[in-house]
C-alpha cells in the first residue's frame, strides 16, 4: 500500500522562497525516488505559505517555481516601509501602510477553485473575535471567496489591510489577517482534518526559523532589528512572536507523536481527548540556519539565495531518509551553512 504525505508550511512573507527551495528537492529528488510509493494526501499552510500550498494543491507546482523566479516587491505590494507614506496612508483611512493590490491580482490570476486535485488547508484569524478558523478549498462557494480566503490568510496586520467580510459554508469570518497569527505551522489542522482520507504517514514540515528542542528557543541574530519602527515591528511579530507560536506548538505535537511510538512498541494505542486514537506519523522538519533577510524584500537576488538555501537544508533534512523506516524522522537537523 502506498504511503501519503502531507506537507506543511509556515508564514513569514518574502522568506517563503526557502520554502520554494526546499519544496524542488522534495519533488525532483524524494518524490522522484519514492514515485509509486508515495502520494499525496494534503497540503496545509499559512501567510506565504498558504500561497505555495494552494500552488501545490492545484499541481501547479512548476507555475510556482516561474512565479517566484520572476517576482518582486511590486508584484506583491505598492507603497513603502517609511513614515511618511505611512502617515498619509493613515491620514486617508487606510489601515494598512501598504497596498496588497499586486498580491491580489497575482492570486486572482493563479488560483482557481476547480483547478484543485489535492486537498488544502489554509488558515486565517479574525482580528474580531481572535479565533483561527481553518479552512479547506471545498469551503468556499466560487473562485471569489476562496480567493478572499487565501489573501486573509496571507495579510500581515499593520502591513496590510484586512479581509474585511471572509465568506465561507462555514460562516462569515471578519476582518480576517494572517493565520500565522495563531497557529504559524498548521500541523493541528492536517492532524485533525477528518475530509482528507486518512491521516499522512509521513509530514514534510518547512518552516523559516530554525528549531531546537533546547529550552532557549533558538532566533537568529538581526543586527539591525530595531533600526526603526517598522523593523522593530517586523521583528516582533514576525521573527519572534511568530516564531514562538510555532516553536510552541511543533515541540508538543513531536513530544506526542514521540509517545504515541513508544506506546504502539508497547501494543497501546494512545488516543486525544475527543477520543479519537492518535497515530505515529515520521516527520521530517526542514528549517534554516542564517537569517533569511527581511520579511517584505522580495527582491530576486535575496529570492534566490534563500531559494538555494531551501534546497540545500532539504538535502540535509532527507540525509538517510527511508520512507520504510520510522526510526529516521528528522527533528533536529544540522544544515551546511550558507551566507546570504
């Protein structure tokens, strides 16, 4: 019987090109090795990569390659990180310092809610009530709403505006942002989902901070974090509150997951508070080791250096992976230092 995998990818803006990076060793590199063995069963991600795994869900992956090839600030946003501008954006009512209006166009052009072949789940938060909501493609009625979906769950706040009216089956969300927010690696949501066929035998996990079970939390030195403002704001919610949430969150899920192994050598099926039993899945968690620049540069050159550091901390990530062996999972890896 084949193997499923689900794949899960953070927020954090520009910095998604590590995610590109390491997604192109997956598909040319494990994916080609393990053709027959291994299929997908879900994608789920957050902010940046809410949009890469929308792309993936679609199998668009070789559109997301050219996407980020060619994409720059102006293809996601117009304004400036300044004071000026900012003011007089604030002045006139907006509430965001930047426009998404390039990102808007890019998403309306490239996701399409009957392109979907895999299932997807995309997180969003409502700045109302402070709730995650997490959705599926199949939660929204036409291309509109989804795409309103996916923007939501991509828009910094502060940076950009909110989703004012988020429209799904579920229910209207309002005034939704960036998911990550809440829940910046959504490993819950595929762990939980009950619409995808089963549960993954194996989790691909790429994040853009890097992870360590140590109790000091690990956060990549930024010289010029507080240069001013808007630095020190990307740097709050970004770098380290971001980070936190997910440093958080992954720690328990692989403490558990780690239990739920040991409890099955023992014949003992552990199961979650609802009841429902918990199964083993073989992770393999893919995280840099430099700091992947700002947030809101997209600019090519730093879009390729973070792209090729994607696919070399893959590589170490998948370092003796054997999809038949469980033994492997990679929690804690050493990746070959890049400067940027």
């Amino acid at each position: 019987m084949n193997k499923k995998y689900a794949i899960v990818m953070s927020g954090g803006g520009a910095k998604g090109a590590f995610q590109v990076g390491a997604l192109q060793f997956i598909h040319e590199v494990i994916l080609e090795k393990y053709k027959g063995e291994l299929e997908p069963l879900v994608y789920s991600g957050v902010s940046v990569g809410c949009l890469n795994a929308t792309m993936l869900g679609q199998d668009k992956y070789k559109t997301l390659l050219d996407v980020w090839r060619n994409l720059d600030n102006d293809q996601v946003y117009t304004g400036q990180v300044k004071v000026l501008p900012a003011v007089w954006r604030i002045l006139r009512g907006k509430k965001g310092i930047l426009s998404y209006e390039p990102l808007d166009k890019l998403v309306r052009t490239h996701i399409k809610k009957n392109d979907f072949v895999h299932r997807t789940l995309i997180g969003a938060v409502s700045l109302v009530d402070g709730k995650y909501y997490s959705y599926s493609q199949d939660d929204f009625a036409d291309d509109k709403t989804l795409q309103d979906g996916v923007l939501a769950s991509s828009l910094m706040p502060v940076f950009w505006e909110p989703i004012r009216t988020l429209k799904s089956k579920k229910g209207d969300v309002f005034q939704a942002v960036d998911g990550g927010l809440r829940n910046n690696s959504p490993l819950k949501d595929v762990l939980v989902d009950e619409n995808a066929g089963g549960r993954p035998d194996v989790i691909f996990i790429i994040n853009y901070a890097p992870f360590s079970f140590k109790k000091e939390k690990p956060l990549i030195p930024n010289e010029k974090a507080a240069d001013n403002i808007f630095n020190i704001a990307k740097r709050s919610l970004v770098d380290i509150a971001l980070n936190e949430v997910f440093l958080n969150d992954l720690q328990e899920f692989l403490r558990i997951n780690h239990l739920v192994k040991q409890a099955g050598s023992q014949n003992v099926t552990l199961t979650s508070l609802s009841g429902r039993p918990l199964k083993y899945f073989k992770p393999v968690l893919i995280s840099p080791v430099i700091e992947l620049g700002d947030a809101l540069d997209f600019g090519p050159e730093m879009n390729k250096k973070r792209w090729n550091h994607g696919y070399e901390a893959a590589k170490a990530a998948f370092h003796n992976f054997n999809i038949n062996d469980d033994s492997n999972g990679n929690t804690n890896l050493s990746t070959p230092s890049l400067t940027l």
